[in-house]
C-alpha cells in the first residue's frame, strides 16, 4: 500500500533549511531545495503518494551489485590490459568511442562470435528528440526580460555533450518494456496506458492558490506560451520507436537535469575564477559576476517550478536531494586538507581513506545528478524496484568513471582549445585528482605540494611533472575508470534487451576514449 508523502517531504524541508544556516555560498542550492520541498509538499493532493515497495524479479541480482566495492588505491594499469586490446581491436574494425562518433553516426561492433553484442549508436534512437533539447530549453528560460533571457541561455548556445539529457532518454527507452508497478502511482505514471495522460499537466501550475498573484500569473503564461509550441508542436505527444517510448516528463526531466547541471557550471566559473567553458569566455567574464550568479538562480528557480509539475514527490525528492549533493560535495573539496576530530586530514597521506574520499567528492559533485536523473527516469517509466535501482547503479558508477576520465585529460589535453578549459586548472585551484594520488604514492615529494595546496610558485608545475615522470601514475587513473565502466555495464544487464540498452553501453565504453 502507498504511503503518505507528507512525512518524508517534511523531513526533506527541515534538512534543506539547516543548508541555508551555513555559509552564503551555499544559500543559492539551499533555497532552491527549500523552495522545491515547499512545492512538493503542496503537490501531495494532487498525488496518490510515495510508491510502495516492489522489488521485482532480479532484485538479489541487484543486492548483489550493491555490495560489489573496488578498491581504488591498489588498482594498476595492468587491471585493464585486456580491455585496451579490445578497444584496439574495435578501432581496426572501424569503430569510434568517442562523443562525436557516439553521436555523429551509427556505430557497431559486429563479431563472429555469437556472444559479440552490437553497440548501437545513441543518436540512432533519441538523436530527432535531443535536437529539440536546445529550444526547449530556451521556451523554458523565458522571462519577458531581454537581459536575463541572453544571460541565462548564455552557455546553452554552445555545443555541450547534453550526455545527460542523452542518459535520461536512453533510460526511459530501455525500461519502457521492463516489468511494471500496477496501478496509478503519480498524476502522470500509470501502469502502461500513457495515451489517457493529460501532458499538458507539466505547464500548468499546480497550486490554484498562486493565481491570485498577480507577477506569478503572468510567469505561468509567458511560460505556457513558450512551451506549448515547444518540440516541433507536439509537446505532450510521446515518441515511440522500436516498440519503446520516451514519455513527455521524460522529456522534461531531461531539460531540468541540463538546467541543474548548467546552474552548477555557472557557480562554479565564478568560484574558480575560470576563464573559458566550453570554448568561449566564461560567463561572468562576459556579463559580471553578479549576473552569472543571478543567472544561475534563475535556472535553479525554473527547474524547481518545472520539477514540481512532473507532479511526483519521489522524483522531485530525489532531484532535489542533488542540489544538497552538489553542496555536500564543495564542501569535501574545500575542506579535504583540514583536520577531523581524531586529528588526521582526509587527504593526509594517499592511502584508501583518501580515494575513498575523492571519490566520494566525485559522486557528489559529478555522479549525484547522474545516477539520481537516470533512477527518476526510470521512475517516471513506473519500473520495478529492481530495475529502478540497477539504472541508479549504472548512472552512479558512469559518472564517477565520468569525472575520473575528466580527471585524466587534465594532464593529457594538448590545448585548451581541445578541452573547453584550461588545461593544468585542477592543480591552479590545489586540487589533488587521482592521477596526483597515484604519483603520490611514488613520490612522497609530493605530499607538501598537496597539503599546501600547490599554492608556492612552481608547485603546480612540478607536480605536473611527477605524475608524468610516475610508473602508471595516468594509466592506472584510466584503469580505476575502467573498472567503474564495466561495473555500470553489469548493471546494464539487469534491464531486458534492447537496442537502448545496447546504446547506453556504448556511452559507457565512450566515456574512456573520449578526447574532451
């Protein structure tokens, strides 16, 4: 039986108010969090509360990979020696892993063995819908203000991977036919009649009580203008093919991922006082720092609004549960150098604890809003808990090997023309990656650089220099990534055949190659 949401949205409000307590940094996320509890909670009429538990019929499979751990300070180049031969293989065969082969054209791996699986090229299943993502989320952003509107579309209008929208389609399609909860579990999940599901639900407001205001009226309106015209003129129409459907809140949990993720960059560019994203001047050295700051509230603010009319309070806990994530995560970075109660540093000598910590830092920074989008998209396709959980653990595990691999191209990008970022820029901001950890453990030398944070003139240098100079130090970076790649593909095999599962391993063995 359903239970009521009440009780666990309350808790998720009193947590978040706790957030805006602490430093002014973090006030952006925490009344975003506050705001999005707030609309949960008044959305529990509308819902028939939070799903009950139904775990499925490969739910010990899934107990299963949730023990799985991978020690990451043992792990050597030598771990994944095989895998490098078959990605050798799969280049002379003609095959490309990286972003713009996953997503430019088909690509196969086709073998004589029966046992060979085709990957299959994302853009084959979802490329017509991700082509709308860029307006959509343009009619999303829209304020009536000129200014605001340049400003917070600002990073929108370069090429950005969209791997994330790209994950949340993906995983709609490939568990569109897995095994289903019964019965109507939100206003727009039901069990698998989705044609007698009113869309357009999602652009309208879900409180009659804001009507009365009068500036918020008018918000609504500009907002359900822009959008109704939105994706090619059909909005609320689903997308089915190859038997698999990627519903409308598929569609819009994609845009409020790209929203969250987007907001978080233009945080952090004024943070890191960085000067390119993406190829072109950062957003605040363009418009200011004030304006990059209010942009990215602004993007906050409208995937709050957009969040709150999916009309699920589970989706919209576990979303907004990301934004503590993000906050949780800075401040691992900021404080992974300093003492803890028993006198010892997170990061004070390159041993388990420490990489135990970075990745920990990694999850919440980069893999929270991953695993946490692909669980709600699966979700929204009303799935078992099983199949619920294995998308988690794939996305989880994606998006640190994600951030591993970024980690890695720090010390191999030959320009930042090739990156989208100044390369070298995780050492300018003190921080010690997994590439500098493995060094480390060659190099004691490197142990005041990373306390002091390379802050001297020549430290960022010469710790560049040792992780290059290191037995491994890149390779074995690559191969704790490997090792995060094939533990998401195992929990691919949970979800039921499909040409989107096939797909959504090719991004996995992309993300390992990819150049930027």
């Amino acid at each position: 039986m359903a239970t009521n949401a009440r009780g666990t949205l309350a808790q998720l409000g009193a947590f978040v108010r706790n957030i805006v307590r602490k430093p002014t940094e973090t006030r952006p996320l925490g009344q975003f969090a506050v705001g999005t509890a707030k609309v949960a909670h008044m959305l529990e009429s509308a819902t028939t509360g939070v799903r009950a538990p139904i775990a499925g019929p490969r739910s010990q499979d899934v107990a299963a990979l949730l023990k799985r751990r991978i020690v990451a300070s043992g792990v050597q180049a030598v771990d994944v020696a095989a895998a490098d031969t078959n990605t050798q293989q799969q280049k002379d065969m003609g095959v490309r892993h990286d972003w713009t082969g996953a997503l430019d054209r088909a690509s196969r791996v086709v073998g004589t063995d029966e046992k060979t699986k085709s990957l299959v090229d994302p853009k084959e299943l979802v490329g017509s819908e991700l082509s709308f993502i860029t307006d959509n989320l343009a009619r999303l952003l829209e304020s009536g203000h000129p200014m605001l509107n340049t400003v917070s579309r600002y990073y929108f209008s370069a090429s950005g991977k969209h791997i994330r929208p790209l994950l949340v389609m993906l995983i709609a399609q490939a568990t569109s036919t897995a095994t289903k909860r019964q019965g109507k579990s939100s206003a727009m999940v039901g069990p698998t009649e989705f044609e007698r599901i009113d869309y357009s639900l999602m652009d309208r407001t879900a409180s009659q009580n804001i009507q009365s205001d009068l500036e918020s009226r008018h918000v609504n309106q500009l907002i359900q203008n822009a959008t109704g015209a939105a994706h090619g003129g059909r909005p609320y129409t689903p997308f089915v093919k190859e038997g698999m459907t990627i519903l409308p809140t598929h569609r819009r949990l994609a845009e409020i991922t790209e929203m969250i993720h987007t907001s978080s960059l233009l945080h952090d560019d004024v943070i890191d006082h960085a000067e390119t994203r993406r190829g072109m001047p950062a957003i605040h050295q363009r418009f200011g720092n004030k304006m990059a700051i209010f942009a990215g509230d602004f993007l906050l603010a409208r995937a709050s609004m957009a969040l709150a009319r999916l009309r699920d309070p589970e989706v919209i806990e576990i979303m907004a549960s990301v934004l503590c994530d993000l906050v949780d995560g800075e401040f691992k970075q900021l404080k992974n150098l300093e003492e803890e109660d028993n006198g010892d540093a997170p990061m004070a000598r390159p041993d388990e604890s420490a990489f135990a910590y970075y990745l920990e830092k990694t999850y919440l920074k980069t893999g929270s809003l991953i695993a946490k989008s692909c669980r709600s998209s699966a979700i929204l396709s009303n799935a078992t808990d099983d199949v619920v959980e294995a998308t988690y653990i794939y996305g989880r595990q994606l998006g640190i090997a994600f951030q591993l691999i970024d980690d890695l191209l720090d010390f191999t990008a030959t320009s930042t023309a090739q990156l989208g970022k100044p390369v070298g820029a995780d050492l300018e901001l003190g921080l010690a990656t997994a590439p500098v950890l493995y060094a480390w453990q060659q190099f004691p030398e490197l142990g005041p650089l990373v306390a002091r944070k390379f802050a001297y003139e020549g430290d960022a240098t010469k710790a560049w220099e040792l992780v290059h100079a290191s037995d491994g130090a890149i390779a074995r970076t690559r191969a704790l990534a490997q090792r995060y790649v094939d533990h998401a593909i195992e929990a691919l095999m949970i979800l039921p055949p499909s040409s989107a599962r096939d797909a959504l391993e090719s991004v996995a063995h992309s993300v390992l190659t990819r150049k930027k």
